[in-house]
C-alpha cells in the first residue's frame, strides 16, 4: 500500500488535484453546452462568467488535466 | 499602451508549464476561444522549450517572455540570450531541424497558429521570436 | 541556487488573477497541499493588491513579483515603487488600515497563512513584502 501511495503521490501532483479537476469539467461541460445551443465557439469569458470562476483559474484547471507536453513529442492532433 | 506583462524564466524544463500558464491567463483578457487559448499554449511551449533545447543547448540561462495587448492583439515576445542561429529563415521549413531527435515542426506549429511570427537572431548573440495573435471573433467583427 | 521566475505586471486590477496563478504555478514544483496552496493564492492577491491600491494608490507603476525556491522553501518578494509608508510595523497590527473603506486585515492574513513576512518599506521609495513557505509535509519529516 506504500507503493501505490507513493505512486499515486508521485504522479498526481497538486496540478492535478480534486479541486482543478473540478474547475476543468465544470468549464468544459459549461463550454459543450453554451456551444451546442449557439453553434458558435464560445470565448473563455463566456464560460468564466456562466460558472462563476476567474478566467485564470479555468486555464489552471485545463492545464493541469492534460497530459504534459512532451519536449521531444509536443501534442500535434 | 495597452496593459503588458513580463516573465523571466531559468533556462529549465521545468519552467515550460509556468511559462504556458502565465501566458494563457494574461491572454485571457482578449476575447479568445477555449482553443485559441490552447493554440496559443502550443506556440509558447515551442517557443521556450526551442529557448531551452537549442539557444541554451539545456544549460543555465533566463528566458524572457514578454506580454502586451494592443489594439486586440496580442504580441508576444520569446528571448533567449543563447547559442543563435545563422539563417533563421531556414528554421521554418517544415522538418527542418537541428538536432537528430527532434521532429522540426515546433516552428510550423508555432507559424500555423499565430497570426504573424518574426525571428530576429544572431549567432552567439540569441533569439527572439515575436508572435502576434488576434481572436478570430473580432477578425469576423472587422471584416 | 534553486529555481526562480520573476514576474512584472502593470500595476492594474486585472493583472491579481495573473500574479496569483503564476505564482501559484511556481509553487506546485514543491510539495505543498491543496490548501496551502490556496493560502499562498490569498496571501500573493493580498500583498499585490496592498501595491495597486496603496503602494501606486490606483495610478501606473510596475509591480515585481520575484519567486524562488531554495532547500524546500518557497520565497516570494513583491516590490512596489510606490508610496511607502514610514512605519511598516504598524501596518501588521490587526485591522490598521489608511483607507477607509477596507478592512486592513490583508497583511494579518499574509501573516498567518506564510511561515515568515518581512516588509521593507520608505516613503516615497517604495514597498518591499518577503514572505516564506514551506510545505507542511517537509516541516513534519524534518522535526
Ligand atoms: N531559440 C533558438 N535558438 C537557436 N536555434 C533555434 C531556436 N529556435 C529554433 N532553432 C533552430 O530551428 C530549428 C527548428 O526548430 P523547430 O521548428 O522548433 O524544430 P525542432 O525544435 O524540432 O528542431 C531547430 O532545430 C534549431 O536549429
Ligand atoms: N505596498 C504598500 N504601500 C504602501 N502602503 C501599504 C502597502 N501595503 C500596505 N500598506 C499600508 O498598510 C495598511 C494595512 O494593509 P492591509 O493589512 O493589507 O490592510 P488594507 O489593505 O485593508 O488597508 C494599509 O492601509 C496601508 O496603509
Ligand atoms: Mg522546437
Ligand atoms: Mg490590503
């Protein structure tokens, strides 16, 4: 059990924590459906204000669950 | 002037979620997209880690990423006081690339998804890049 | 020495939102919990705002936001040009303030959510807010 502590400690920093993952699903949710109904992309503006979240915290928050970005592998898709 | 923003960096891998993060929040003042935003993320991200990997070659150094608004634009400028580079024209070709590894399409990113990019360097004196992006929504507005 | 980033914002409402994440983005290379780092985010907005609000009382001016990391420690400075006040030991007292409307309770806070604050302080020099942290965890393996 130590091990798997260690590992999860290890691999889930604080970037990743209950709170932003929150954040990030409350935004992305929230940017699916202001999309859907204006078929239109939504600003970030947009989505900070309809869930009451600072725009900086949003941007924390999506950062944090997405896998780094590899120096040598950057995300291309 | 417009409100603007700086942040100096170590020359470290480490420093490239910072340098993306900072960036990202300060353009969120404009009018960008979720995906703008994450455009953007990609071009700084290439843009420090080139300052990382080839002006400083991963030793010590500091990088400075400056940030302005003006006009609805958006300018940011990377500057590496590293090894430099003798035809920076070159280094936009797609696939054109220094170092065996490495795949040579940091700066296609960086140049698809910027409005306007400028290189200055000089060999042993460093780099600067200069990007230039507005969001799309006021494009259509002006138009 | 350990790794460092500084940040220079405008001195505007705006830029807090920035100054915080950065600095709280800087922070996360330590092992520092949820809450800590909540703490550290209240403590940054509160000295930030103290150099907007009374250091450049609301006018231009350029604040520096220095942060480092040494032997598990993080140290942040925040540096106004601006005002200054001729006694910074006053300015701790709970609930002292020079403004009417606000509650002078920031520097209260920055104290008892950083390990250590020391302020520097001339009039019509400027402000100088060290303020150290470490994480709860390293201080409980360490004693
Ligand atoms: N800041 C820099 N300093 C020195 N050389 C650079 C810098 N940025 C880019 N280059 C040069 O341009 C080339 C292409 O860069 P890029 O398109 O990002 O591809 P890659 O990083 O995969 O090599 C690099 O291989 C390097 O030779
Ligand atoms: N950067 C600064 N420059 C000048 N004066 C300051 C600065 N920071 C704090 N002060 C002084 O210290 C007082 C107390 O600050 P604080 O505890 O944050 O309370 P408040 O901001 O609510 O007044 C302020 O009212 C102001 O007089
Ligand atoms: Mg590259
Ligand atoms: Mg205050």
């Amino acid at each position: 059990i130590g091990e798997i502590k260690r590992h999860l400690r290890d691999n889930n920093p604080i970037r990743v924590s209950r709170s932003l993952r929150d954040t990030a699903y409350k935004a992305l949710q929230m940017k699916e459906e202001i999309e859907s109904k204006n078929s239109e992309e939504v600003n970030l503006t947009e989505v900070a204000k309809e869930i009451g979240i600072p725009r900086e915290e949003i941007i924390h928050a999506l950062d944090a669950i997405q896998d780094p970005i590899s120096l040598f592998e950057p995300i291309y898709n | 002037m417009g409100n603007y923003a700086k942040l100096i960096i170590k020359s470290q891998t480490d420093n490239l979620g910072l340098a993306r993060i900072t960036a990202a929040s300060f353009a969120a003042q404009l009018d960008f997209t979720v995906s703008e935003i994450e455009e953007l993320k990609v071009a700084i991200s290439e843009a420090v880690s080139n300052a990382i990997v080839h002006g400083y070659q991963e030793e010590n150094g500091e990088i400075e990423i400056s940030m302005e608004l003006s006009h609805n634009q958006l300018i940011i400028v990377v500057v590496d006081e590293g090894v430099g580079m003798a035809n920076p024209k070159e280094a936009f070709k797609a696939s054109y690339t220094t170092t065996d590894e490495r795949m040579g399409l940091g700066l296609t990113f960086i140049n698809s998804f910027m409005d306007k990019v400028e290189i200055d360097s000089k060999v042993e004196v460093g780099t600067k890049i200069k990007m230039i992006k507005s969001p799309e929504q006021i494009k259509k507005q002006i138009n």
